[in-house]
C-alpha cells in the first residue's frame, strides 16, 4: 500500500511540475503513453497469450502477490473457463496497447470466432495486480 502510495504521489509531483512550466498535465500522460516501456508491453503479451491458450501458470509468475492472494489458481482458472468457453475459436491476438493516462494499464485483444475479448492488465514494479475479461463485440469485426 505505501508502495502504491508513493507512485501516485510521484504522478502528482510530475502532473504539478508540468503545469509550473506551463504544459498541461495531460501532455505529460500523453508523452508517457507515447513511449511505452518494452518490457512492460512484453510481460502483457505474454500474459494475454498464457489467457489465449489456457496456460495458467505461465501468467501465474507475473501474478504481484496480492493479486495472488484476491484471485487463487482456481479461481481464475473458473472465470477464465466460462467467459471463454462461448467464443469459438481463437483466430488473432492483437499487439498490446497502453491506457494513455496511466501507462501501467495495458490492453489486448484476443479475437474468437464467435466474439472477442479485451485482456485489461494492471501492472506494478512489473508484477501484473489487476487483471479482467471483458467481451469487446462480434468476432474478427470488433
């Protein structure tokens, strides 16, 4: 909690720096956004790959450890079988794509046959801390 606690604080201070020099504090956001951080973007794709392809442990050693306490192995597991399991067949995974105000969130597409999903990921000090499921519309046209 400290830890996240200093991160905003540290947010705060750069929005407030920006806004002294006379930018405004969405175009720091946006040059953040601009330049997404590699390796972030590789640990979400390989997250959003491990939710594709069913290999919960391969997504499980990027899980932060409270994330591991709020959502067990099995529990995942379950939600991850019956918001799937309606979809069809797997057909694209898109690149990742960060939020443009908070480049620690990132999203990925999975298409299916039937409808698609967007993999959203919450990332601190690269350990992923929130993770959802959300479907995004019809198949290949979403």
């Amino acid at each position: 909690l400290m830890e996240e606690k200093h991160r905003e604080l540290a947010l705060l201070t750069q929005a407030l720096t920006a806004v002294g020099a006379g930018n405004s504090p969405e175009e720091l956001f946006r040059s953040t956004a601009e330049k997404p951080d590699e390796k972030l973007f590789a640990i979400a794709d390989t997250c959003a790959k491990a939710v594709a392809t069913g290999d919960t442990e391969a997504l499980y050693r990027h899980f932060g450890k409270q994330l591991k306490e709020y959502l067990p192995m099995s529990a995942y597991e379950a939600g991850r079988r019956d918001t799937l399991a309606p979809l069809g067949e797997l057909t694209a995974i898109e690149e990742p794509v960060c939020n443009p105000a908070f480049p620690n969130i990132v999203y990925q597409t999975l298409r299916y046959g039937k409808y698609s999903v967007c993999v959203k990921m919450v990332f601190y000090d690269e350990k992923l801390e929130g993770i959802w499921l959300f479907y995004r519309g019809k198949g290949n046209n979403a």
